[in-house]
C-alpha cells in the first residue's frame, strides 16, 4: 500500500487553512463563523468569514484517538452518551480548554462571531451550535431544512432559498459588509469546481484496480469540507486526480493484489481509519467508494443562481433523503463501482447517519442480491468499537463473498 503523494500537497493546502483560520482568530485578520459541514459555506466566504467546521475539529480529535478523553466533560453537562460524539467531544475539548489546532497558536478552537448551522444532516449540530451559542454569547442562525425528503421538489427549494436569503442581513452586520454578488459568484465558481474535481477523484476508483480507497478518501477529502468556496481546494484536487488517473493507467491499485470490492454506508471510524485500513488490505480487499465521500462531491452547482442551486445541493443530499432514495442511490453506487458487496457502518451516536436501523441492509441484499454487512462502531467513541469483534466480522465476510466468487466463477466454467 504506498501513500498518494499528493498527500504533501494536502498537508500544506490543510496546513495553509488552519494558519489562516488562526490569524482571523488572534490577529482578527477576518471574522470567523462556523459552520456545519453541510451548510452555507459559500455565503459566508463571499461575506470574507475565516470559515471554521466543527465537525472536522471533531474529527481530528477522533483520528488522534484523543476524543474520549475528552467525552465524560460534555456528558457531566447533561449531554448523553448517545447523542453524537462529535458534539460531545468538541465541547468536552472546549471545557477541557484544549484543542488539536494548538500547532497553529490556538489554545481552544477559533472564536466565533457567529455561528450558521443547516438541519439538514439532523438536529445534533443545531444543539451543538446553541451550547456555544449560550456559552459565548454569539448569535446563532441556521437554516432549518426537511429531513426524510423523497424528491425534491420544487416548494422544498423555495422554502430554503428563502432562508438562505434571510441569512445575508444578520450575517452582513455581524462581517461588516454588505455581500457582493461578484464574490458570491466566486465563491460558488470555487465550489462547483470542488465539487466537480472531488467526484472525478472518487470515480476513479471505479477502475480495476482502484487507485484509492474510501480510507484515502476519507483523509482527501479535507479541502472539499472546509475549504468550500475558496480556490484552494480546485488546486489541491487537480493534483490529486492527475495522480490518480496516473495510477488507473499505470494499474496501480491502493490495495495491492485487489481481489474483493465493497462499498462502504455511514461513517468513518475516526480511530481506526488506519488499522481498518491495514486490514482490509490484508484481505486483498478494497473498499472503493463511500456514501461518505461522496457526500460532498455535490452537483448542481451553478455561479449563475447561488441561492436556488445551493438549496437544492443541500436539499438532495443522501443524509437528507427518505429510505427509498437512499436505497436507489446505493443501487446506483453498487453497479457503477462494481462491488462485491456492501459495509453498513452502524455509528452508535449518530443514527442520522446509519442506515441499518430500519431494514435496509436486508432490503438492499434482497433487491442487488449483494451480501451486506452491519458493523458496529462509532465515529469518535471508541468504547462502541471493537478491534476484535470487528476482525471476526470482516473476515468471516470476506470468506462470505470469496465462496460467493467461486461458485460464480464455477458454474461459469462449466
Ligand atoms: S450527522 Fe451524525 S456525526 Fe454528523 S453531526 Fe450529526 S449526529 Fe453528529
């Protein structure tokens, strides 16, 4: 398994953020917001907000195996252990009066001057913005998006776009400027391209063998959340898809002797991204693409209508979908990137983003006739984990689709 070398140019466009986001906050080169990681980023960068993301300072915390450390102090306020470990580890960190970004100068993560969050993905980052709200005394604005949605429709775009615009006047006095069309534009130029660049990226993988896996992904994925908007992030995935279409032509593949294929639903487990990693290579197996990832590889994009093209990219969004387009996406997934079979993260603390509480992994097996998989875990609480209990799954599934190949692979030579 050799690493992608672009992941240096990741490092400094990663690295270039968080100095940036440090300045705003110590040397008040801009006013800062944060923002969900699904929310109106292109309006706040085109207002001049550092823009920081609180799911990946959360993130970061779960990847250095540091958030249970810092749990017990969000759930003695009264937060529960089931609710998500995001929220509880960053505001335990706070309480704690730590942060990842201390490399940066940063003793706690950058104060806010105000704080935008969007329910689309649930209710947990409304909750998680109000504490900080209380605590500091910032204002709190959201977008209160529906949730479940079969199709979009048109009245469902409506009533978003007009909370999207309702948003530019509070947001305008808290940066001290009026917003400028020519920046939106740019703003949303910048997005798109992400957008764009990040899913050519990730379709890559459809490729045999395939070039990356939803483990890379998930650490390359960094710019398209929270440098959304900003140029930064168009430059960084140019690199990473011309690596990556090098790999394809060369057949080189991220796990080496690819022989299984799986598509991964729900979260990373932040803890042990690179262990499971490691293991799944082992069994010469990748997994090659994610409901995850291609969370932000968003579409429909469009400089020339901001509001209405954004609310529907936020509106359509897998985690914001009903059963039933959820299961037509997965369909979709299955056959483009051709895989052998389907890993369904059950994320303890965060049901909104696990999909094997309500009979789909049964639902997606009966109707591809593909086995899937229920792992237990979490994305941050590493006490919902279990290295062995995960291995024994992982393997007997893997002897699960090998005998499924032979058989094929038997009654097709006969
Ligand atoms: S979607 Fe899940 S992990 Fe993300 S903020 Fe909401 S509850 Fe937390």
């Amino acid at each position: 398994m050799s690493e992608l070398t672009s992941t240096t140019a990741l490092r400094a466009t990663m690295d270039a953020y968080y100095r940036s986001l440090a300045d705003a906050a110590l040397r008040k080169t801009a006013p800062v917001a944060w923002c969900t990681s699904v929310g109106p980023a292109e309006l706040l960068r085109a207002l001049g907000f550092a823009v920081h993301f609180p799911e990946n300072h959360a993130a970061i915390m779960g990847a250095a195996r540091t958030a249970n450390r810092y749990l017990p102090l969000a759930h003695a306020q009264g937060y529960s252990q089931d609710i998500c470990s995001y929220l509880t580890s960053d505001i335990g960190a706070y309480l704690a009066g730590e942060s990842p970004l201390e490399a940066y100068g940063l003793e706690r993560a950058p104060a806010p001057d105000v704080l935008v969050f969007n329910t689309n993905q649930c209710r947990d980052v409304r909750d998680w913005f109000e504490w900080y709200g209380r605590e500091l005394g910032v204002p709190v604005l959201g977008l209160h998006s529906p949730r479940a949605i079969d199709d979009v429709t048109e009245s469902d775009i409506d009533a978003v776009t007009m909370q999207l615009e309702a948003l530019v006047a509070p947001l305008e006095q808290v940066a001290g400027t009026r917003l400028d069309d020519a920046r939106l534009r740019a703003a949303m130029r910048a997005s798109r391209d992400t957008a764009g660049l990040w899913g050519a990226c990730l379709e890559t993988a459809s490729a045999r063998p395939a070039p990356l896996t939803f483990f890379d992904g998930s650490v390359h994925m960094g710019p398209a959340v929270v440098l959304r908007g900003s140029d930064d992030a168009p430059a960084y995935y140019r690199t990473l898809l011309a690596e990556l279409e090098q790999r394809v032509e060369n057949r080189v593949g991220a796990v080496p002797a690819e022989t299984l294929r799986l598509y991964w639903d729900g979260m990373p487990v932040w803890g042990r991204l690179r262990a499971l990693s490691t293991m799944f290579a082992e069994f010469r197996t990748a997994v090659v693409a994610s409901t995850y990832c291609n969370s932000w590889a968003f579409s429909g994009l469009d400089p020339a209508e901001p509001w209405r093209s954004v609310a529907r990219a936020l509106l359509e969004l897998f985690i914001a979908r009903s059963e039933a387009p959820k299961e037509r996406y997965i369909a979709r997934m299955v056959e483009f990137y051709d895989v052998d079979g389907v890993i369904f993260h059950d994320c303890r603390t965060c049901s909104n983003n696990s999909n094997t509480r309500y009979g789909m992994p049964g639902r997606i097996t009966e109707r591809l006739g593909i086995p899937t998989l229920v792992l237990d875990g979490d994305v941050n609480d590493l006490r919902c984990f279990s290295d062995e209990q995960a291995r024994t799954n992982i393997e007997g599934f893997v002897e699960q689709l090998t005998d499924a190949r032979a058989a094929t692979s038997a009654r097709g030579s006969r």
